[in-house]
C-alpha cells in the first residue's frame, strides 16, 4: 500500500514551503521515524519524517516550492527491507600472537555496536531529536559506546552540512563589476512574506521616545543579585515584554487579528521576540508572558536566541504569537519603521538607546533616550488607539513601578 507524504501544516500564516534538500533517494528503504526531507518556511527549517517503513518514491525536486497538503513522495509499506548480509565468524585460534590480538580489540572498539545496543537516556533523548543514525556516529566511549558529547557533536556537524547544501554557487560577472548568486529558500520565503503583508494590511507607523534612566538605574541596581540568583543577566527586553502585557491589557484591540470578515480577541499574551540569524529574520513566541516573572522572561529569551543560532528552533517555538517586539537597535539602528508579523495587527520597534538633550521640568539635561515606533494594522486599530498604546509602553518604562517588579 502507497502511503502519501503530504507538507504538513507548520504555522498560521505559512500557505507554502520549499523542499531544500531530500536526506532519502527514491527507492531507498526507509524506517518509521527517518528524516525524509528538510522543509523550509519563511519561520524556519523542519526536517519531515517517515510515518511508516517501506520504499520512498519522490515526487518533488530539491528547491522546488511545494504548497501545504501537497503530495511530495509516497512510501510502500508493502515491500521488506533488504536482507542484511550475513559474515560468517571466523574460527578462533587458540593462540594469537599479542600484536594481532591488540589490532583485533582495537578494530572492535572503533565498529559501530549492533542493533539494539544499550543507550543512555540523554543520548537516545539527542538521537530521537535531531534523527540522528546512531551507527553513522564516531564514538570515542569505553569499548566503542556512544557518548552524549559524540550525539552533540554528530548534530552539530549535520546543521553545518546542511549549511553547505543551502549555499548557492557564486557567479561573477564577466568584466567582475559583480556577483550573482541565487538567494536561499529561506530568504525567498522572507521576502514574499514581507511583500504579503505590506500587500495585504494597511500599515501605518506612529511614533515616540522613552527615557532609559530608570530602567538603565534599576538595571544597575540589581543586576548583580538578579544574576546571583538566576544564573541570567537582567536585560532590556524582559522590561519591555513587561511593558508590553500592560499596554496590551490596556488597549486590548492591539491584540487581536483580522481573519475573513472577522476580527478576532486574543484573551492571552503571547510574545513574538524577533531574533536576527545568519539564515535571516525568526520570531520565536514567549508564552504566556503576563504569567512569567522577569527571569523566566530572561531565561525564554536566552534559550530561543541560542536555539535560533544553532538552527535547532521548532515549529512549535514560532507558532501563536499575538503580538511581536523588534530591537533593531541592537544593531544600531536609530529609528524605522516595522513591518507586521502576520496574521498579528502590531509591532513594537526598540532602537538604540542615545544621550540626548530633553527639557526635564522647565530645564534642558541629558538623558539617555530610545525611540518608539508602533506599526499597526489600520484596518482593525484606530490611530487614538494605537497612540494610546505607545504612551502606555512609554509611561512603563520611564516608571518600572508601573510593572509587575519581582526581583
């Protein structure tokens, strides 16, 4: 029986994919759980696995576009595996001379253990993860076994490969005024998502500043305790997430989204945190933040930023936000303008905190000063809205007493 392999679906607003590379040919043999190939959204990369055993047939190339639902292979369940080949043992010998038998123990502590072999849980854990083939693993354990680190590293080395497999082959121009190279899927993806959304909402940006002092002093004032006890630096972001959850309670419109000739109440806070990559742009959710205290905001948003570097995010990790924060500032920038993460209605944009001259009860002081922008979806939120909004990010953030403060 033909077994289909359809693209599931993986997020709200993802329609397609591209197949960016098939890790299993046409007529290999594939068990139940086998990575068969890696899909690749404007959020992220997943590799599909096999639901049954059987043969794989292919039906789509790599870098080919495929929609959700699409057909992309079939497995046949019905055909066995191939026979494994059968080695005879040789016969002892009663004696060996000393020297052969060390080259025999060490030829045995370097082949891969046989099937069924004993594995500790955090390497199965690894294993079952990342799809990793424990037999294809370099082993550096007692009598050949197979160590956390070796798992670690056999993941690691895969991301890389895979890394290789997505780069484009550089083409010059024949007098070398220039280069073309074709851009990945990932980023294909990224730029007809941004173009979707400028296409299909009607974006305007309103505008503000805060003052960094309080925030930049109450930082200063419990960073080292707050690490002592946390093993995790106070940041910016956990602030404003903070910030962000009152202004969303206050101005409830802001968080919900346009569906059909719907509009659609999100009752809960879930975070969207857009982090930077070398592969591009990912916004993976912080959930449930007006539940979370400001280390485990911290501790969320450290583990996404080292997940995303190591390209090892989920589907799971990027689905559901309502509402998303960009710092761009991090990066330098001074002012801009966001682009909304849909299905969402609103974005919030951070920029790099600067000295600037501000009248401060009749008198002219430097302070340290971050500009605020809002991009919003028209079509659901009214400018006073909007406004209102960002005055209430900014009121919480020139007084942290406004915030939920636990540390």
């Amino acid at each position: 029986m033909a077994i289909e392999v359809k693209i599931p679906a993986v997020g709200e607003s993802i329609t397609s994919g591209v197949v960016s590379v098939w890790h299993k040919k046409s007529g290999d043999f594939v068990n139940e759980g086998d990575a068969l190939f890696t899909l690749e959204t404007d959020k992220v990369s997943t590799e599909i696995v096999a639901e049954k055993a059987g043969v794989l047939e292919t039906k789509a190339d790599e870098g080919q576009e495929v929609k959700i639902g699409e057909i992309v292979a079939t497995i046949d369940d019905s055909k066995p595996p191939p026979e494994e080949k059968k080695t005879e043992k040789p016969a002892e010998k009663k004696k060996e001379p000393e020297a052969e038998k060390q080259r025999v123990e060490e030829r045995e502590k370097k082949a891969p253990p046989e099937k069924g072999e004993h594995l500790s849980p955090a390497v199965r854990r690894i294993i079952e993860e990342e799809h990793l083939q424990p037999e294809k693993i370099s082993r550096t354990g007692k009598e050949g076994r197979l160590t956390k680190g070796d798992a670690l590293a056999a993941a690691q080395e895969r991301g890389r490969t895979e890394e290789k497999v997505e780069a484009r082959e550089v083409q010059p121009s024949a007098d070398s005024r220039f280069t073309r190279k074709r851009m990945s899927p990932l980023r294909r993806k990224i730029a007809a998502q941004l173009v979707m959304a400028q296409q299909t909402a009607a974006i305007l940006t309103t505008f503000n500043e805060c003052d960094m002092s309080a925030v930049q002093e109450l930082r200063a004032k419990s960073q080292e305790k707050f690490t002592k006890k946390n093993s995790v630096k106070l940041g910016l972001m956990s602030f404003f997430i903070k910030a962000c959850v009152e202004a969303l309670k206050a101005v409830p419109v802001v968080n919900g989204r346009i569906e059909g000739e719907d509009f659609v109440q999100n009752n809960f806070y879930d975070i969207g945190v857009a982090v930077g990559t070398e592969r591009g742009l990912v916004v993976p959710i912080v959930r449930d933040a007006d539940n979370k205290n400001f280390a485990e905001l911290e501790l969320d948003i450290a583990g996404f930023a080292v997940k995303a570097r190591e390209g090892k995010l989920k589907i799971e990790d990027l689905q559901g936000g309502t509402f998303t924060i960009s710092n761009g500032g991090v990066y330098g920038s001074l002012l801009s303008t966001p682009i909304l993460n849909p299905p969402q209605s609103g974005i919030l944009g951070m920029h790099k905190i600067m000295p600037r001259p501000i009248v401060v009860d009749g008198k002219v002081e430097v302070r340290p000063m971050m500009y605020l922008a809002l991009s919003y979806d028209h079509r659901a939120i009214d400018g006073k809205e909007a406004v209102t909004f960002l005055v209430k990010v900014k009121e919480c953030i020139e007084d942290p007493r406004k915030l939920p403060l636990d540390f």
